[in-house]
C-alpha cells in the first residue's frame, strides 16, 4: 500500500502541525443550506494511526467513540495526564478511529468551491476525499474546514474518510478536568460557494446605534471581476459600501489568491442596546454581488448594540457596572458525552436563566457555535475561553516554543469565528497552563485582532492581582476566599475588577457561603461576582450489568437526578479506567439530568431581580437589575405565622428603576407573634425562557420573631386526653427511651455521612479518627423523680470524654426531651451536635414549620424561606452521586410525619433547629459510594440538632466561615414528641 503521507508525517507528535490545508476560520456561519453528513458512518477501531482492522462497523455521527461501545471507553482525569509521555510525546497504543462514508456530491455544485466542515474532532484529524489527502487539523473543539473543489466531481459519489486519532501532542493541552473521549462530537458538513466569496465578516455595534461591518471577500483562484460589491441590510436599513474595495494582499503576481475588504456602515437611530436583561437583536444581511446585482455570496449575523470596557476597577457593560453572576458550564450530555444538541444547550441555558444566572464561562474551551446564538438571544454574558489546559505540564508548556503556534492558533482561531456575538464581552487564554510567552503572543493577537473587548486569564493574573503588565485586563482568580477578595478591594492596590473566574464549588452537598460571598460583592466597589464551579454533574449514564455506556439507548432511563433501575452515574474509575480521579466531576449545580440540586435555588434568591427589606416598619422593594424595570413580574403576598395560618394577596409591584428602591405600604395589619412576608415573583408575560406565571424568585422578610417562649411550648398543643400512649416516660435498662412510635430511640449524634467537602477538607478523616462515626455509648446513671426521668451518659472519643444528659417529662399529649451535651475543648469541630432516633414504619410524610421546601443548611439557607412545607420523605432526600449527609431542612420550629390515616407523630422544638428526616442512617450513606447502592430503611431516621456545621466549599476553596462551625463546650436543646 502506498504511504499515507498525513500517517508519515506523524502530526500526533508535532505540536508545530496546528493544521495543514485547513481554511482559514470566519464568522461566516455555513449551516445555512448546507448537506448535513450526520448520521450513521463505517467506522473502524484501530489501535495506533496507520493501522488497519479491515473490520468495518457503524457509528453515529456526531458521536464520540467512546461514548458508543465500540470498544474503547471514557477515561476520567482531573489533571493528571491519563498516561507516563511527556510533551510533546504521546502513547505507542493510540486508539485511532476511522470515519468513512460516501456522500453523493450534488451536480448543480459545478463550478462552485465547495467546503466540508468537520464541527470538532479529538484531538488530531486527518481528512482523505476519494484516497487523497485534503488536510490535517488540531483543536477538538474548534470546527475545521478544508477546500474540496479539486477532489470531488458534482454529480458524483466521493468517499470522505475522517481519521481521528485519539491522543497526541495537542492531548497535553486538552488537559481539561472532564472525562477524556475520542471522536467527531460535533456536525459535520458539505456546502458550496461561489469561488469568489464572503471569506470574513466583522461586526462592531456600538451602544449608541453606531455600526461598521468589514467585509473580506477572497477567491483561492482569481481577481475580483469589475463592478462587484458589498450591500448590508439591518431590518429595513440598506447598508452601501463606504469605498471601494481593498486589496489586502499587494498587487504582486506570486500571490495566487485575492484577498479584498470593503466596510459597510450605518448609525441606527433610536437602537435598542443589548444586554443580558434585554438581549434585543437586530438581523443583518450582508451580501456580495456581481457587477449585475445578482448575489454570489450571503452571511447572516444577528447583531447586539453594545458596549464593553474595563474602567479602572469596573467591567462597564454599556456605561453600567453590572454584576456577573456567573457559572461555568462545559459541553456535557450522559448519553453521548460531549455531543450537545441545540435542543440541549437551550435547555441549559433557559435553567440558568430561571435560577438568576447572567453569565457563562465556557469552561474551558469554545463552546458548539450554537451555545453563542442561545447566549445572544437569551440574554448572557459570556467568558469565551481558548481550548488551551497544560495542567498536568503547565510549566514546560506555557514557553514552550514548539507550541507557540498552537497558543497563537486556537486563540484566534476562537476570536474570528466569535467576535459578532454580542454575548461575548471578554475572551479568555483558557486554563490552568502556568503563564509564559506563549500566552503573551496569543494575548498579543486578540489586542491587535478585537480592541473592542478586555481579555482575562487567570494564570497571568494569579500572582498578583493588580499586574498590569500581564496578560490579563480582569483579576480573576479562582476559589479565593471572601476575606482575601475584600482585603483587595479595600487596600487601594487595586487597579483591575475582581470578577472570580471560578468559585464556590458545587461537588456534592455544597456551596456553602454563597450568600456571604455576595454580600460582600455588593457592598463593596470593585468586587463584581464570578462564575460558580460548575453547572454539570459529569455523571455518564451506565449500564450497571456490562459496566457499558448507555449512550443514545439510554434516553429516558433516568429522573429527579436519579438513574432508572439496573443503571448509575459513572464517575471515575466506574469504567475500569486507570488512573483516574473519582467523584471530583460530579461537581455540578445539576445532577447529569439537569435536575437542580438545592444550591441552585440558593442561588436564585441571591441573584433574584427584585427584593424586599423590613426597616423599622417601612417595607422597601429593590429593583436589583441594571437595565429592567419591574414591569416584567408578578407577585403574590403571602404572609405566614407561626399558628400555621396563612394569608395571601395580589401585589402591585411599583415602577422602580434599575438600582434603585420604593418604600410600599405594607399589604397586612401588623401581624401578632412570629410572621413572616414572602413575595412570590412570577413573570408577567411569556418570556423566552420561561412561560408566564413561572417563579422567580421567593423574596421574604421577617415581620416579628414573637417570644421564643411561644415556640419551645408548640404552637398547637395536642390535646390531652389520657392515657394516650407515649404520654409516660418508659426507659429500658439502659436509659433508653422505649416510645410507640420509634423504632430505635433518641441518642447523642456528633457526625454526618460526610461530604465531598468534608472528605476533601480532611474534616471526615478527624471525625473517624475521634471515633465520631461509632459513638459507643455508657450510661451513667438514671434518676426518676416524679414522673420525670434524667439519664446521663458519656461518649469516650478520641479527643475526650462527651457528656450527655436527657432530662424526660411527660407534657400534655407527649414528653419533653431536654438535652445537654458537653464537648470536651479539643472537640472543636464536629459535624453536628443534636438527636438521632428512628421511627416506625409507614410516616411517609413530613409537615414542617421552617425554612423549606428545599434543603438547607446553616451557611446555605438564603434561599428556603420560613413557611408551612410538606413534602414525602422520598423528596426530602437530595440523591448526591457520592451518597453524602443530604435532607437537611435549616430553622426548623417544628414537623409532623404520618401516615396515610394521618397517624404518626409530631415533634416541637424550642429552637430553630437544623432537621433532617431520611430513610438512610449517616452510617449507610458513608459505606455507598453511588446512590443506586442505598438500601431504604423502612422507617425515618429522624436528626435534630441543636448545631450543625456548615458545608463550605473545600472540596476545592475555601472551607465554611467560623460562624458556622460547631463549637465545643455545651449545648442544650430541648424537643417534644407527640402522638398524633
Ligand atoms: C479548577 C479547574 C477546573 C476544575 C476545578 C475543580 O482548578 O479550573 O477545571 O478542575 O478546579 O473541580
Ligand atoms: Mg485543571
């Protein structure tokens, strides 16, 4: 067989291949009219580029390989390279995939230019057409485009052949934390130009109305023939040509191909400017034509008037220092792995949109083009971030002169095809890649290339946030914590806006200190958000019999974050993959079903549009957007006591502008005893991304707290009607409380099935080293006096001995349980402190009085307002991939948990109190490592306690804040238990 010369060059290995006899980018998009190649290819398996199995057999196009059970599977890495090379090197065993299909070329293509497309091919792609070598691209997340005309007759059938081979010198800056696939994951194309066509297009549209399009025209063969020209149109707007045609290559006869640019340009009056709140877009035509003012060539742009600019500390959107409340989302799908339909990326983005967020990071390289017309239409600002991560060899890399053009590549390669997108305000070098010259040359490009928007990295901005020699316009570190980020803006060093590119890291039961974070950004000038690691669960739907991918089969096979029977969410390692870094992809706001987690609606309520204040009696409602009056909500009061009684009533919402507030009469008499205020915000109108009527956010105040005595007595004593059982205090010979409705009975717990955080954070570690998982119990004595019974015990743990007392009463319909614990000084941060029992079977819901309906905790409860909730105690558990501590409700007063017959029981607390009511024990949830593992117990394990810490974030930043960290020393609480 002759050689293959794009196998013989051994592009795999080259890092100064980018790409050969690839066209240049553009921001013309092609889809329009264009042959889709999707569907189903032949496809081999081989296991090193040049090899052959002379085996054919299907797969799905887009689709990655890995993702299809052909024989090589999805490997997890956080950054440790999944393989010994260094860089430049790759692996001998290569696994390479061969694409082949033939594709009828139509015959009215003749005499045109006619272009295949390949959307994103990882990592290295080599394109044959009818057995000759077309070209060679780089970039697994950029499209390639590569000139047909001379390889291809119209009219007849060509063969397209697409090698992929899996890993190469580029894999070594593809390092990104996510599972590694191989394959053709985006679109793939055929369309056809006139030989003379529109080869770029360049939009600014300023704020105020002012447009300029560059227009660049190129034929591979010719000159541009007499009397062609450029014309735009915007609505009904006719744009002319400025001047006659440039050419940009000099008149110099070596130069084969002509290069010409003309500008069109136009002041828009009375423009309505973009932003995320109004994302108003205009259509743009821009078309060339022949001498006669027939169309050889069209491009279609939407266009958004806006302007961008870093002022001093301030990232200014059209004039306004707006807030980037932010996440970082990557192409992700459980079934197909990287392959994201249209359909999927709106999804995404209409959920961020209805839980506050604005603005997207696309970690960590170019999202599918569609994401960026979702983002323009929708209303997000977008981190347009290069596909460039060295992390496991970020130091050699980054001046590394061999992948100097590989910087400089994918930077602009990303910059000309997104610079229309009004959603892009800022680009980004990429990741974690240490910092040297070769960010600078590409950093040096975007300045000359796109004046028009600031450019951030964290790596360059790192060491010091201030620099402004460095490659960066924005200080944007990740994971700082709170404390570091104010000292900053308050030390007059500052001289760039702190937005976070990544913070409060959503693995597992966490971001705790959300609300901390953005009340410090919003109190102080020069802090201006961030983007929330991250938006998926990288959770891959798997097959639990074969440990196969499910891919495409799989649809529907799953619900409320939960894989269907006989499936699971494969995390690292679930796939035999070796090395691999475990659960740390499953580090999403959605579960792989884009199920929100609660940490989502804590986030709704921070960034909400609109909220409310309580100051000495006047009630004051905020319009907290930049750009949007309220006109667009509707609102319900609902006002709340604590007697279980509830009153609702429409709302006016008053016309206050952006930023600013309105006093507004209060909807209520003054209410008696605790209450509390909540607004239920819908919108008004169908928005593009959420119905009329849909919730938005749940603003709440607090009106009176009432005497604490009211709560500690129960709101509505049972009526007591002796002998009800329960009613007597029954201890066994080990003090222990023998009642009808538990199945195990009240005692002392100090510890939760830990998080991710607490695992990460080396919390759980001194937890089991105390020996707080298997408390062991030694009663040390019990007194009755009346009917009155005080036990006390003592717990020996390996930070000393813990006292517990329980001094139990009968009250009218029930018993009184107060409790004391005293935690020895080293004891000094446990996980909970409070009461553990089980309950008989078949109470099947809870009824509470307390922050709800979602779950909440002591540094995440901004966003679960105090009311009356209900929900089944299936729902209260929140399924975390790694099964962790989940359920808890935060400020709990007081709950009941029946039966269908409404028999059960009904437990009164004298403080707000952190509750959890699940059907696992802590211990059960430490010993599973997925959820499909967990084996319900038949009744409630119910947890009261009396402090219980916080979450934090330190699976990957900061841990919680001191405040929420339970303290040694004594706690009391108190409770009550009732038949009901
Ligand atoms: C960051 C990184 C992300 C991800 C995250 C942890 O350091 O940029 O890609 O690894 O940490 O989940
Ligand atoms: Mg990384």
């Amino acid at each position: 067989m002759r050689r293959d010369p794009l196998i013989a060059l051994r592009p795999w290995e080259a890092p100064e291949v980018t790409s050969w006899g690839r066209l240049p980018m553009s921001s013309v998009d092609r889809r329009d009219g264009a042959l889709s190649l999707d569907g189903t290819w032949h496809f081999q398996l081989v296991p090193a580029p040049g090899a052959s199995s002379g085996e054919w057999t299907r797969i799905e196009v887009p689709g990655a390989w890995t993702m299809q059970d052909l024989g090589d599977l999805p490997q997890y890495t956080n950054f440790q390279m999944p393989w010994a090379e260094f860089p430049p090197a790759s692996p001998a065993a290569n696994p390479t995939g061969v694409y082949e299909r033939s594709v009828d070329i139509p015959a009215d293509w003749a005499g045109r230019r006619i272009v295949l497309q390949v959307g994103a091919a990882e990592s290295v792609l080599l394109v044959h057409v009818n057995g000759t070598p077309v070209g060679i691209s780089k970039d697994s997340h950029l499209a390639a485009e590569f000139d047909l005309s001379d390889v291809v007759r119209p009219g007849d059938p060509a063969t397209v052949r697409l090698t992929v081979v899996k890993w190469s010198d580029a894999s070594h800056i593809e390092d990104q934390d996510q599972w590694w696939h191989a394959g053709i994951t985006r679109s793939v194309l055929l369309y056809a130009t006139d030989p003379l066509h529109l080869a770029d297009v360049t939009v600014r549209a300023r704020q105020d109305g002012r447009l300029r399009v560059d227009c660049q025209v190129r034929d591979a063969a010719g000159a541009l023939p007499e009397g062609w020209y450029v014309t735009g149109a915007l609505g009904g707007q006719l744009l002319v040509q400025d001047a006659e045609f440039d050419r940009v290559n000099a008149e110099d006869m070596r130069v084969s191909d002509f290069l010409g640019e003309a500008r069109l340009s136009a002041a828009v009056r009375e423009v309505r400017p973009w932003t995320a709140e109004t994302p108003e877009l205009y259509d743009l035509t821009v078309r060339l034509h022949r001498a006669d003012g027939s169309v050889a060539d069209t491009s279609h742009h939407r266009v958004g008037f806006r302007d961008v600019e870093v002022r001093g500390t301030n990232l200014l959107v059209n004039g306004e220092r707006i807030f980037i409340r932010g996440i970082n989302r990557h192409d992700f799908h459980p079934l197909t792995g990287r392959t994201v339909s249209a359909d999927d990326m709106r999804a995404d983005l209409v959920l961020l949109k209805r839980f506050g967020f604005n603005a997207i990071r696309t970690a960590h390289y170019p999202n599918d083009p569609t994401l960026l017309d979702l983002a323009d239409d929708l209303g997000f600002y977008v981190v347009d971030e290069a596909n460039i991560e060295s992390h496991d060899h970020a130091h050699e890399i980054a001046d590394d002169p061999r992948y100097l053009g590989a910087f400089v590549d994918r930077v602009s390669r990303m910059v000309l095809r997104d610079k229309n997108h009004p959603s892009v305000i800022i680009w980004s070098l990429g990741n974690e890649s240490d910092y040297g010259a070769n960010h600078d040359a590409a950093a040096g490009w975007v300045r000359r290339h796109d004046p028009t928007r600031p450019l951030q990295y964290e790596g360059a901005a790192k060491l010091d946030w201030a620099d402004l020699s460095v490659a960066s316009d924005i200080a944007c570190p990740m994971y700082a914590p709170i404390e570091d980020c104010v000292a900053h803006a308050l030390s007059a060093e500052q001289t760039k806006p702190l937005i976070q590119c990544e913070y409060s890291h959503a693995m597992g039961n966490s971001n705790g200190t959300l609300a901390d974070h953005w009340a410090a950004i919003e109190s102080i000038p020069g802090l201006q958000g961030g983007f929330i690691w991250e938006f998926w669960d990288h959770g891959i739907l798997q097959r639990v019999n074969d440990g196969r991918p499910a891919g495409r089969a799989g649809a529907g096979l799953y619900g409320k974050g939960v894989a269907a029977p006989g499936h699971r969410w494969a995390y690292g390692g679930d796939f035999g993959d070796s090395p691999n870094d475990g659960v740390f992809c499953a580090d999403g706001l959605v579960f792989p079903d884009r199920t929100p987690k609660p940490a989502m609606y804590e986030h709704r309520e921070i960034a909400a549009p609109l909220r409310l204040r309580y100051r000495q009696g006047v009630l004051l409602v905020d319009n907290r957007q930049h750009f949007r009056s309220l006109d667009w909500l509707s609102a319900e009061w609902c006002l709340v006591h604590a007697d279980g009684s509830t009153r609702t009533a429409p709302a006016a919402l008053p016309d206050v502008p952006p930023g600013c507030s309105e006093a507004i009469p209060m909807p209520f008499p003054a209410p008696e005893g605790e209450a509390w205020l909540t607004l239920r915000v819908t919108t008004a109108d169908d928005e593009p991304w959420a119905p009329r009527g849909t919730e938005v956010c749940l603003p709440q105040v607090c009106l009176s707290m009432g005497r604490s005595t009211e709560l500690s007595t129960g709101i509505a004593p049972a009526p007591s009607h002796e002998p009800v059982s329960g009613t007597s205090v029954e201890v066994d010979g080990d003090g222990l409380l023998v009642h009808p409705m538990l199945a195990s009975p009240p005692v002392l717990s100090l510890w939760r099935a830990p998080t991710d955080n607490d695992e990460v954070g080396g919390m759980a570690a001194r937890w089991r080293d105390w020996g707080l998982d298997a408390l062991v119990r030694k009663v040390l004595g019990l007194d009755r006096e009346g009917a009155q019974v005080t036990v006390r015990a003592e717990y020996a743990t390996g930070a000393g001995i813990v006292r517990h007392e329980q001094v139990i009463t009968p009250v009218a319909g029930g018993l009184r349980i107060e409790e004391s614990a005293q935690l020895p000084e080293a004891l000094d941060d446990v996980a909970r402190v409070g009461t553990v029992f089980e309950t008989v079977g078949g109470l099947d819901v809870l009824d509470w009085y307390g922050q709800g309906p979602w779950e909440s905790y002591p540094d995440r409860s901004a966003g679960a307002p105090v009311g009356h909730h209900s929900l089944d105690v299936d729902d209260l558990f929140t399924p975390y991939l790694r099964p962790q501590e989940s359920g808890g409700r935060h400020g709990v007063r007081r709950f009941t948990l029946s039966a269908p017959d409404a028999t059960g029981l009904a437990v009164d607390l004298a403080a707000p109190s952190q509750v959890s009511v699940t059907r696992y024990r802590a211990e059960d949830l430490a010993a599973a490592a997925h959820h499909d593992e967990l084996v319900p117990r038949p009744g409630c394990v119910v947890h009261l306690d009396a402090a219980h810490r916080g979450l934090g974030t330190a699976s990957c930043g900061p841990d919680t804040s001191p405040q929420y960290l339970v303290a040694a020393g004594t706690h009391r609480w108190s409770w009550t238990l009732r038949v009901l």
